[in-house]
C-alpha cells in the first residue's frame, strides 16, 4: 500500500539523516544501544540503526501486499 510506502520511506529518512548528522557533527556515529544473545549475536546500534532496519522490513511487507504489476515502488 503506498500509506505504508511512505510510511517506510519516512521512517528511513529520518534514519538517514540522523546517522549523518552523527558523521558531519561528531566525525562519527555514536551507537549506543547493546543487546546480545550469548554464543549467537552481539549488536551495538543507535536509533538511526534500528530506524533504517524497520523501514527495510516495512518496506518488503509493502512490496509483498502490492497487486501484481503494480511496482512497490
């Protein structure tokens, strides 16, 4: 659906742009966020991460949900 197209698109952005305020600021993007499962994944992330991740997965939802023959994008 082209609500959550934008949606994802949006979402995205913000993403973007946070992680490249980070850079142009700081030199560097500051993650912050640590989760693990031992023995399996480590990740440190930030918002702009994570922000970037869910529009990826709303985005293939969306592509999944168009009509046949209508782009997703």
């Amino acid at each position: 659906s082209r609500l959550l197209q934008t949606i994802a698109l949006a979402i995205l952005l913000g993403g973007v742009m946070g992680n490249a305020l980070d850079r142009l600021r700081l030199g560097m993007v500051v993650d912050f966020i640590h989760w693990q499962l031992p023995n399996v994944i480590s990740n440190v992330s930030n918002v702009a991460d994570h922000a970037i991740v869910l529009s990826v997965v709303l985005l293939f939802i969306a592509s999944q949900r168009s009509p046949k023959g209508d782009p997703a994008i």
